[in-house]
C-alpha cells in the first residue's frame, strides 16, 4: 500500500493537524488556545519530550519539536521516526487524513517527518482475507501545508518512496508467487510504467550466453531462471558512460545440498531484495526523469535440493571463461552475480554497483542497522555514496578489499573457489565478485537490513526496501552536480 503526499493551500477547522517546529514560541495562539500552549510548553521542557499530541474531540493535534542536532542525519532521521509514531496513532484512532503544517519554512525536516509517515503506513496485506478490514490501516491521505516546499521536491518524496513500497511488496511475495519468471515479469510491469527498456532472457538465451553460474544454482529446481536487463537512456543525460546497478535475484534460498539448519530459512523468500532494490531504484529514477543513463541487470533463479542440484567439489564454468570449484552451494548468490558482473563489462560501464543479501558474516558483524560497502577503483563515488547513505539514513559501513584476502578464495583445482575460510566471509565475498570486474565496482552487502522480523518504526516489518532510497539519492545528487557543470 502506498500513501500520497499532496499539497494544500488552507486547513479547515476538522481537520487534524501536525505542527512542524523548533521551538514553543512558534506555537501561535492563533490556533490554539491557552491552555493547550500552556500544556504543550509543560510537555516540552518538563518532561523532555519532541512529539506532544491531545485529542480535540473532532480532531487530533500533535506538534512535533525539530530535536536541537547539529548532525544532520541524525536530526532528519529522528524526524522519520517521529513522523512513525504519529502514524501508529493515527491508525490507533482510526484517522483517514492528516494536514501537516510547516510553521517555519524549514523544507529538510518537512520532507524527513513526511517520508517516515508515508513509509510507515506501508502494509502488505495481499494474503490477508480474514479481518482484513479491522487490519487496514486508516490513514488514506497525507496533506501538506507549506509555503516554501517546492513541488519537485514533493513529486521527488512520492516517487521515491512509490518506489520503496514496490521493492517491499516484491520482497514480501512468497516463491510460491514469485519465481524468477514473475520476477521478471513484475519489472516487465513496472518498466512499462516508467518508459524503462526492459528485455528478459530465458533459460535457453541464458544457455546461449554461457552463463554457468546461473544454471547451476538452477540445477535444483523445477522452475527456470531468468536474466533482467532494465534500461534508462535518456536524450538529456548528464553521463558518457552508464551507471549499471546489479541485483542478486535468489528468489528463495533453501541453502541447496548445504541445507540451511535450524529455523535459517524461514526468511529466505527476502534472498532477492538486491534485485528488488535494483530494479525499483531504476523505476524511480526514471519516473523521476533524472537524466542518467543506468542499466540495472537482474539474475534470477531459486537455490533448491533437487536431483541435480551442484554439490560441494563441483566445478562450474562461467560466463567470462573462468572455472569456480563449488565448496559450498549455500554461497550461490555470489555465483549467479559473478555471471552479471561480467556481463556489464559489454556496458563499459562508469561505475557498477551490486546490491545483494550475500553473507551472514555482514549481519553479523554490523546488525541490522546498516550495509556493508566495499570498493575498488571506485573511491571518489564510494566517498558519495556514503554521503547518500547518511542522507537516507541507510548507512553504509566500509569494509577493506586488501589483497591478501583473495587468497583465502584460491582453488587447488579450478581458477577460484566460491567460499573462503570461518574469517571475514564478507569480504572473501566482496574478494570473490571483484574477481569478475574490470571496472570501477562497488559491492553493497544488504544482508542485515533487507528483511525485519518485527516492525521498526518506518522500514516496518518484512522487506524493508534498503537500497532504493540510497541508488535515488545517489543518482539524482549526481545529476544535480553534472548539470550544473555543464
């Protein structure tokens, strides 16, 4: 479900009301009374708090403090988490729309707090049929009072998070719905929604082209792979070379031979939000008609146990003539991503980016609360893609590639292996894709934030749709930097 921000011009006496400010003393008597600003300034600096609220009878006030940070990040991203809280009660109370109302002309911190209220009104309640309206969030409508936002600004916000809710119900689809065919099928969709390019390959193209790593995790299942080529071309771009985004498409990882244990692979329907992620963020930008030429290139297969599914010692020849000795089969995304690194090479690509839940040993070292960025001949745009992801709040941690770590992928038998030793398995990772690049490469490891077990405030529960928001930021900063150069 996607809620829409929309503009207005006045408020009326009924409606309900979100007051954006820094400070008690831009609460104006005009529009409320004596007692509520008395009750408001008691809230604010006796008890410490930034969101104070209380129900008019007809409707509800809440006027939400902008925290005194000079960290910027921090201060929008506390507005995103506030902007949650007021959702959560309106939903509560079951309010249909809500005016928010910029007091101050402060336009950042308007866009943060109605990011967080929209992403958090995202639900996905396709399999739903019992109750279902008791389950429906209420909140229909989000308006907006401001004399300073711009609508392109707004226009930027709806896209982006449109984008964001798309990348999460694709996440949250079970393989039993999505397999890689209607993977492909849904950025067929959403490609002729946004005027993007979009060519799918079948098995048989897949055969034609070499790509071993992609069947051979295939190997496993009854169901075909699939390989999505997404492009955005614009007459207009600002870019000589393209930006290529590529997504691990895993749609359901049951770990192969090397079964997952334990209660691992209850989430494994989430192994393909790097091809989500991928997929939407070219969506966004180009529904957003940002004028960069970018390719997103989309694997997609489902890991199985089947008879003839690959074993540890197998050897696979892949699509750039490499040979790669299987040591374990639950390190397939790496091999199905190994054959799209290469395939980008024919793009003479400006920068190649892939976003894929690759490792446990990411979410481990980190949590959930950001990514694991790691680079090579790329550190100027690595050095802006952090600045994005500061932006977004979807941080990005950087982890090395020194050299010494491709010796842990060395094979005595084939050219590489697919898994180093019990150290630094993200890296190995990273170590093992670089092995297939030629070009400037950075590697997002999505494996802790991807997919929450339990609501956080506004990446929700499920798929939470990391990397959208980051790819947008990061395109459109870029054209805004380019154009102004030009």
């Amino acid at each position: 479900m996607n809620t829409v921000i929309k503009r207005i011009n006045s408020v009326t006496g009924i409606d309900s009301v979100v007051y954006l400010v820094s400070d008690t003393k831009y609460v104006s008597a005009n529009f409320l009374s004596g007692s509520e600003l008395k009750h408001i300034e008691k809230q604010k600096e006796k008890f410490k708090r930034d969101l104070v609220f209380f129900n008019k009878i007809n409707k509800w006030i809440f006027i939400q403090f902008i925290k005194d940070e000079k960290d910027e990040s921090k201060r929008l991203d506390a507005l995103r988490k506030s902007g949650s809280e007021i959702v959560r009660r309106l939903n509560n109370n079951k309010i249909k729309k809500i005016v928010v109302r910029d007091v101050e002309g402060k336009s950042a911190e308007l866009l943060a707090l109605l990011e967080g209220m929209v992403l958090s009104n995202y639900q996905f309640l396709k399999y739903k049929k019992k109750d279902i309206d008791q389950e429906t969030n209420s909140l229909q409508q989000v308006n907006v009072l401001s004399s300073v936002l711009e609508d392109p600004e707004l226009d930027y916000l709806n896209t982006m998070v449109e984008a964001t809710c798309k990348c999460r119900d694709i996440v949250n689809e079970p393989v039993s719905y999505l397999t890689a065919e209607k993977l492909a099928s849904e950025f067929k969709t959403i490609s002729g929604e946004a005027g993007i390019k979009c060519e799918v390959f079948n098995k048989k193209k897949i055969e034609s082209l070499k790509m071993g790593g992609i069947l051979a995790v295939n190997r496993g299942s009854i169901d075909p792979p699939t390989f999505t080529v997404m492009e955005w071309n614009p007459e207009n771009k600002v870019n000589k070379k393209p930006f290529v985004f590529v997504g691990k498409g895993v749609v359901y990882d049951t770990g192969g031979m090397n079964l997952k244990i334990h209660d691992y692979m209850n989430d494994m329907k989430c192994d393909m939000a790097g091809a989500a992620a991928a997929g939407t963020a070219i969506y966004a930008i180009a529904k957003a008609k940002l004028p960069v030429h970018v390719i997103s290139l989309i694997p997609a297969t489902d890991n199985r146990v089947g008879g003839n599914a690959i074993v540890p010692g197998d050897v696979i020849e892949m699509a750039s003539g490499n040979t790669v000795e299987v040591i374990n089969t639950d390190a397939e995304g790496r091999l199905i991503l190994a054959d799209a690194l290469d395939y980008a090479k024919k793009f003479d690509p400006q920068l190649v980016i892939d976003l894929a839940t690759l490792t446990g040993s990411a979410q481990r070292a980190i949590g959930q609360s950001g990514l694991v960025g790691m680079q090579v001949k790329a550190e100027r745009m690595f050095r802006e893609l952090i600045k994005s992801s500061f932006q977004v709040y979807e941080r990005i941690a950087e982890f090395p590639m020194w050299d010494e770590y491709s010796e842990e992928i060395k094979s005595n038998i084939a050219d590489i292996k697919n898994i180093g030793g019990s150290n630094a398995g993200a890296i190995t990772a990273a170590k093992f894709l670089e092995f297939f690049t030629d070009y400037p490469f950075i590697h997002l490891d999505i494996a802790g934030p991807a997919f929450l077990s339990k609501k956080e405030t506004y990446r929700g529960e499920g798929g939470t749709g990391v990397g959208v928001r980051l790819l947008f930021n990061f395109i459109r900063k870029y054209a805004e930097k380019n154009n102004s150069t030009n």
